[in-house]
C-alpha cells in the first residue's frame, strides 16, 4: 500500500489550477478555446497557468487499491487525479492506461459511485461545504479519464454512469465553488460526445442532454457555456443528433435560437466578455444550415447583430471569427458591406472558390479531421491570430 503520510501535502502545488485546466481544456476540440483565453489573459496581462509536476508520483494501482480504504480513500482519489491532470498530455499511455484500471479493477467503480451517492445525501441535506465539492471534482476528474478511453466508454455508458452527473449539473448551490462540480461534470459528457459514437449521442439524446445544454446556456456561467456549446456542436455533427433538434415535434430549437440571440446581443453589448462564445454561436448556426428545417429557421431568426456589421471590431482581432461569419452570411444571403469592412467584403467575391473553401462546408467545420484553411479576408489571416504560432493551424 502507498503511504500517504509525511510529505504527502507537499506533492500538490499550493496554489489551485484554473478550472479550465480540469474541465473545458480536456475536451478534444478546445484548442481554438485556450487560444481565445490566452488572447484574451494577454489583454489583462494575464498568463496561462502551468500545471506543476508532482514531486513523488505515486504507482496508480496501488493509489487505486487506497480507494477500499475508507480512511485514506480522500487523499489517494485526490492523488491521482491531481497526477492524471498533469499527465494527461504529456504520458497519454498512462492516461489511457489509468482508464482501464480505473473501470476494471475490482470495486472501484462501485467505490466511486458511492462517493457521488454520498455527495447527492448532502446536497438534499443542505449540509454541503467546499472540501466535499472538492472532494466529489477529484471523483468526476477520474470519470474523465475513464469517458476519455476507447476501451472503456461505452461500458461506462451502459453502466449509465452518466446518468449520475445529471443531477449534479441541475442543482442550484449558492456555494461559488460547486461551480467546479457543474463544470467537470458537463466535460465528462463533452468527452463522451466529441468521441461522436453513436450509442453515446443515442444516449445523450434519450437522457435530455441537448435540453440540458440549453438550461445551462441561459442560466450558467461562461465556462459552462462554452462547455455546452461543444456538446451540442457534437450532437448536431451526428444525422441523428441533428434530425432530432431539427425536429418539427420537437421544440428545443426554437428554444436555442432565442437563447442564442440572447446571448449574440449581449456579446453585441460587451466583445470583450467571451469572444469564444460567439465563434461557438456561429459554428452552430452553421451546423443547422446542413438541414432543412434548420437552415429555414437560421435564415428567418438570425441575429441582426451578426449582419449589420456590429462585431468588425472583434473580426478585427479574430479573424477565424469573421470567416466563419462570412460563411454563415453566405448561406443565409445576407453578406452585405456594413456586415464586414468593405475591403474584406470585396476579398471575398474575388475568390472564385470562396463557396468550396473548408470554411464555407457545414461539414468541414465540425470536424476534429478537418483542419482549418487560413483564408484571405484582408490583411490578417489565422496565421497572424493573436495567439501562439504552434496554434495557428489548429484544427477543429
């Protein structure tokens, strides 16, 4: 068995990684995200947090095997998932690795499900304090790691696993730190949905999930609106995902479009608040246009904001924004001089291709495969984005 006595506390860094570390940052597609943050961090003079490297990393099963032990159970949960945070990108093997013994190993799911069941009796109590909130974060961070596993995700989807982040995500606390909580749990669905399989949007869509993202969108901090925007990009890349928002039976649409206007006109008010939002408002709008019924209603309820011209100032400094406006405009016809500086605006049908470019596809954008073109709208490009060069070219 680990020992977690003496020394123990020194291994975990003193000051608390940003809660986009443990949750939006593990979600597959979020490149474009951090980059937008960073943009953003540089603005305020602000730097991106590092994750500091343990000093004793530990043997993950036998941290595993700590689980069974209610007196050490606390800290050996909290150990590794401090260890899978900082190993995540730079050890993907014993990430991957940590997946499959975290599921298969004996109790442990059932162990960890017992720690979520026990945080539900504290919530219905009212007895909830910040070191359970932080102790129930260590739990979901290890569900990410298992979601994030092929081997291992649809097991935990037929487990119906998921079905107890549900709840968590729901629940009204007035406690600002549970806001930790909502937002790992919502990144444990985005990393079961981005895998685009479709038992796993089967289920989101039987579990309410879209419905969820909408509840979330009008009522959640930003963070957890980013994060829901990603699910529901991930639905709506799937035939069914989208036939089903699509729906004339189904109302939640309707819902999405007003709440997306809500949020395009309060972006409209304040660029600066999160111009990532925005880029995921249009890349939905853009999704929709693959439907029919879709594309009639983003065509009749499109935001005025995004066609009279009001964001050139952030197209400006992001132009991978303004190229995916571009396109939107180009499917709901609305592409017009005040929308866009007049010279981008000319740029645009001088290109004979502008219509077959990556940016101008329903299908291209979603893609994790596809990566993003840099297109010539006037005089910057993705590669002069103000973010770092390696994340120039990244792709969606």
């Amino acid at each position: 068995m680990a020992d977690f006595g003496c020394g123990f506390e020194e291994s975990f860094p003193q000051e608390e990684e940003p809660l986009e570390e443990r949750s939006l940052n593990l979600l597959k597609d979020s490149k474009i995200d951090q980059a937008f943050a960073e943009a953003k961090a540089k603005k305020k003079g602000g730097k991106k947090h590092k994750v500091k490297w343990m000093r004793r990393p530990m043997v993950m099963p036998e941290a595993i095997l700590e689980f069974l032990d209610e007196d050490l159970r606390e800290n050996a949960i909290r150990y590794l998932s401090n260890f899978l945070i900082e190993k995540r990108e730079e050890d993907p093997c014993n990430y991957n690795r940590a997946g499959f013994l975290l599921y298969f190993s004996c109790g442990t799911m059932a162990t960890l499900l017992q720690e979520v069941v026990s945080f539900y009796r504290m919530m219905s109590e009212q007895a909830l304090n910040v070191r359970s909130i932080k102790r129930l974060a260590n739990v979901l961070t290890l569900f990410q790691c298992i979601a994030s596993n092929n081997g291992t995700r649809q097991k935990f989807v037929d487990a119906c696993i998921p079905d107890y982040l549900i709840p968590l995500i729901q629940f009204d606390c007035t406690i600002d730190v549970f806001d930790n909580i909502r937002a790992i749990a919502l990144s444990v669905i985005g990393i079961l949905c981005q895998a685009g399989e479709p038992f796993v949007i089967d289920w989101a869509i039987r579990s309410d999930v879209a419905e969820l993202c909408h509840t979330i969108l009008a009522t959640a901090s930003e963070l957890n609106k980013v994060i829901a925007m990603h699910i529901l990009e991930a639905i709506m890349r799937n035939n069914f995902g989208i036939s089903y928002i699509c729906n004339p039976s189904c109302q939640l649409l309707i819902g999405l479009m007003q709440t997306w206007e809500n949020l395009v006109n309060l972006l409209s008010a304040d660029q600066d608040f999160s111009p990532r939002l925005l880029f995921h408002i249009i890349r939905c709008y853009i999704m929709l246009c693959s439907n029919e019924r879709g594309c009639d209603i983003v065509v009749q309820g499109i935001p005025v904001a995004l066609t009279n011209g009001t964001f050139c100032d952030m197209i400006e400094e992001f132009p991978i924004i303004g190229g995916l406006l571009v396109q939107l405009l180009l499917y709901v016809d609305k592409v017009n001089e005040e929308t866009l500086p007049e010279r981008r605006v000319c740029m645009l049908f001088l290109q004979k291709d502008a219509c077959t470019n990556d940016l101008c596809s329903p299908d291209s954008v979603p893609s994790s495969k596809t990566p993003c073109r840099s297109t010539d709208l006037g005089k910057n490009s993705l590669s002069e984005l103000p973010f770092e060069k390696n994340e120039s070219n990244m792709s969606f």
